[in-house]
C-alpha cells in the first residue's frame, strides 16, 4: 500500500474511533489534528476535550490498535493537547484554572465539606493538578479536614508590590481557606458585602498558579458568597450535595434554582449519608430516607453522581486530618468516591464539549 493511501486509510479509521464519554467520533470533535507518516513511524497529533486523566488512555489504546491493523510494526507516537474551552464568563478571574468546581447545600450539616475535600483527593490520585477553596468564611472546615489547624498561611509580594497568599500544599492539593487567616477559636463577625469581599480575595490574590482542577467548597444556601461567585468566577459548574432529609432535599432544589437563574451549570447530584452497613452482619439500613438524592436529580434532570455510606470513618478521619479516601482503613469508602469522580468527570467533559461546540454569547454590559 502506498504511504499516501495507507496515511488517507489511516486518518479514515482513526476518525471512526468514539470518543467513550461523549458518544461522538473523533472525527466529529476534529480531534485529529495532525497525522505524519515518518520512516515508518506514525506522528498522530489530537486535540480533546478536557480533562483527559481518565479517557486519554483509552483512546491511547484505541489508536495504537489501529494503527497496528492498517500498517502493521508501525511506531506510533501520540502527542495529545487540551482543546480550549471557552469560559461560560468573560471573566479574568483565575486564567490559569481550566475547570472551576464548586460544591454547594441548601442547608448545612449534610457533608459538603468531606465531600469537596474528598472529590479533590481523588482528582489529585488521578494525576491532575489540583485546588481547593474553602470559601465558607464563617465555618472553615478545610485546616480540620486536611490536618493543617495551626498553618498560617504564607504570602509573598508580586512585581505591583501587591501581597499574594501561598496555598498550602497536601497530598498534592493546593489549598487555600479564611481559616489560615483567622485563629482557631476566633470568630468572623462579617456583613454580607465583607463576605463577598474576603471570599474574592482568597479568589483573586492567592498564588494558584496552573491547575485542572479548582473545586470550591461553599458555605450552606445561597447568600452573598454564591451570588458573587456565579458573577465573578467563570465556574464549569456546581456540585449539589444532600442527604436523604426531605428538609435538606428542599433546601437543595432552592439551591439549585438559583444556581440556574445565574446560568451556573448543574453537574449533578451526591447523596451523603444514604445508607448505613453494618460492619459485623453487613445488614444495610436507611436511617433517613431511601433514594431522595436520585429522585431529586431525575426531577432537576440532571445526573445522580451517586450514594455515600454513614460511616464512622468519615468522621474519624476528619478528627485525624486525613481525607477518607486517603485513609489507611478507608478502601471501602476510596470505592465510593471513586465512582463519584468518574461519573463527575465525565459530566464536566460533556458540558465542556458543549461549550467547545456552541461558545457562551459575549456580554456587553
């Protein structure tokens, strides 16, 4: 075969490989930017939709198999870079961030905070690079959870002379929060504009640097640090978290109807403390309620990202300052929240190639 036609069959069944999270082929995402054939080498560039942690490895292995099937003992070396994704803000705000997470509850009390600090842990495990920001500024929780009660925060001047934080820095997750600020057994006594205000600076004047990954740890309802986020933070969107209450489930559909009336997107749905097990017997009992956080989510029409168990863990490792997921007796709870990032991964992928195929109308204001 001819290198022109074996190249011409080649970018033929290279575009015919699907794409497993967004149901399209590589063809209709013009991911193939490129394709060489060099001394018998195969030089294939693509462009996918971000993130790439958790699928680039299977179209890796999709491309390989190709390959071998039209030339047969060609190498191929496969470069792979992120499309851009247009933000859903034209905002300035964190340019080096490529998706901006936030975890949110109509009330408090139902695990948000374990929650946010445990979907970083498993997207930092996957290689991304990774922020977290504990932006509840009247109840930190993030210098408990991550063991760092007595870390004041470090900060340096920039080339304006303007002072920047430092995040901390845990099992490889940069991490900012007003409890760095404050000391421990202070309390913040703060007007709303103030909140906005202190939630902006941990926003804007922290030294982030380049990230796949920020996720936002919010406070409960929807007050003045969510309605300053949805208008200043180019968000991919919002996590929603609830616990089987009828009480938290209809706080959380008013969460969720602001977050749509400000154009934040809904990634979906995490049931917390769904179900407790028994350790001896195994016997799985719903203390508070079988399947609201899945009912909720099909009445949003959004997805269920999934259960988490009432487990004493989650409160043991909180007290150690090790995320659960992390935890050296946690495998069992590692499990959930694994299942939890993959499905949520793969909604960020889908909004993103929405936004790389349809780009959010400019605002003039």
């Amino acid at each position: 075969m001819e290198s022109s036609t074996a190249l011409e069959s080649l970018r033929q069944r290279l575009e015919q490989l699907p794409d497993p999270d967004l149901g399209r082929t590589l063809g209709e995402l013009s991911a193939v930017h490129s394709l060489q054939l060099r001394d018998g080498r195969v030089e294939l560039y693509l462009e996918l939709i971000p993130p790439l942690q958790w699928v680039a490895r299977h179209i890796e292995q999709s491309c390989r198999a190709v390959v071998e099937q039209v030339l047969p003992g060609a190498e191929l070396e496969l470069y792979v870079r992120e499309k851009e994704v247009p933000r859903p803000l034209p905002s300035p705000v964190l340019p080096g961030v490529t998706n901006l997470i936030a975890v949110a509850s109509g009330k408090g009390g139902v695990g948000k905070s374990t929650v946010a600090a445990n979907i970083a842990v498993m997207l930092a495990q996957s290689g991304a690079r990774v922020g977290l920001l504990d932006a509840d500024i009247y109840g930190p929780s993030a210098p408990v959870l991550f063991g760092l009660q007595d870390a004041p925060l470090a900060a340096r001047k920039d080339e304006q002379g303007r002072v920047i934080g430092i995040p901390h820095e845990r099992f490889g997750i940069r991490i900012a929060s007003m409890g760095f600020v404050m000391q421990r057994d202070q309390a913040a006594i703060l007007r709303g504009p103030l909140l906005a205000g202190y939630f902006m600076t941990l926003v804007e004047q922290m030294d982030w640097g380049e990230l796949d990954f920020l996720v936002f740890d919010l406070p409960p309802g929807t007050g003045d640090i969510q309605l300053t986020m949805a208008q200043r933070v180019p968000l991919t969107g919002v996590v929603l978290v609830t616990t089987p209450h009828e009480l938290a489930l209809a706080d959380l559909r008013r969460s969720a109807t602001m977050f749509r009336r400000v154009n934040v997107a809904l990634l979906g749905v995490v049931e917390n403390m769904s179900f407790f097990r028994c350790p001896s017997c195994g016997h799985v009992e719903h203390l508070f309620g079988e399947g609201g956080g899945a009912r909720l989510a099909q009445e949003l029409g959004i997805p269920f990202l999934g259960e988490l168990p009432l487990d004493g863990l989650l409160q043991r490792a909180a007290d150690e300052g090790i995320p659960a997921a992390l935890h050296p007796a946690g495998a069992h709870v590692r499990e959930y929240f694994e299942r939890l990032v993959e499905r949520l991964v793969l909604q960020v992928r889908r909004i993103n190639a929405e936004r790389v195929q349809t780009p959010p109308l400019e605002l003039s204001l």
